[in-house]
C-alpha cells in the first residue's frame, strides 16, 4: 500500500473513531504554511469541521514545531511511540512519553516540545472547527 494510501486510511478511520463523518471529502493536498499555527505541520485532511495537521519530528528536534512555538486547542494522536521534553513558560520541563495510539486534548498554547528519545516521531494533530 503506498503512503498516501495508508495515510488516508489512517485519517480516514482516525475521524470516524472520532464521529466525524467526511462524507464525499477529499484529503487536503498536503501543504506546509508559514502561518504560526502549522507550526512547520503539513495539512493532510481539511474540510468544514476538522483539520488534520501531520507533524514529523527528529530526535533532538521539535515533536509538533521547532523551538517555542503554539497552537489553537486540538487533540493529538501520536502515531508513533515518543518520548519529549516539554516546556511550558514560567515552568520546569517535563518529560513526556507517549505510546502509538495514545490520544489526548490539548487547550492549545505557547509551549516547546523537543523529541528525546532515539527514533522519529509522527502526530496528527486534529484541530475542531466551530459551526
């Protein structure tokens, strides 16, 4: 199954589990924006009450963005294992680890998050759109 096959698959089946029914949508064309909210993500599913963004992360290098970055409130889904060093302003980091799979809410905000651990990781980060 080719890349795009298994990402469309795995959006796909990721908004269902979610309740969001996309009807006839399309994935997005994958595209990366200067706009402070990608945070260097690529948009991979948009349509009038999602949008997907796809972060990919080196070790020592940024999980969802590079260096301090935000974002509107989402849930992330890590498809990958991870483990991070996340930074808060005016608080000590912490290290995170999260397994595939592993789902969680997020209110959005200014924050770091640095990959930590030996291995690339892969999020989708799934913002709600109002109305």
């Amino acid at each position: 199954m080719t890349m795009t096959k298994r990402k469309r698959r795995e959006i796909m089946v990721m908004l269902a589990s979610l309740g969001v029914a996309t009807g006839g949508a399309r994935l997005a064309r994958a595209a990366t924006s200067g706009s402070a909210d990608l945070a260097g993500g690529k948009i991979v599913f948009e349509n009038e009450k999602v949008r997907v963004i796809e972060h990919t992360g080196k070790p020592r290098l940024g999980v969802c963005g590079t260096g301090v970055h935000s974002h509107p409130p989402h849930l992330t889904v890590f498809l990958t294992d991870a483990k991070a060093r996340v930074t808060l302003p005016g608080k000590a980091p912490i290290v995170a680890e999260n397994r595939a799979g592993d789902v969680f809410w997020d209110p959005g905000g200014v924050h770091s998050v640095e990959n930590i651990g030996s291995r690339g990781t892969r999020v989708f980060l799934v913002e709600m759109k109002s109305g």
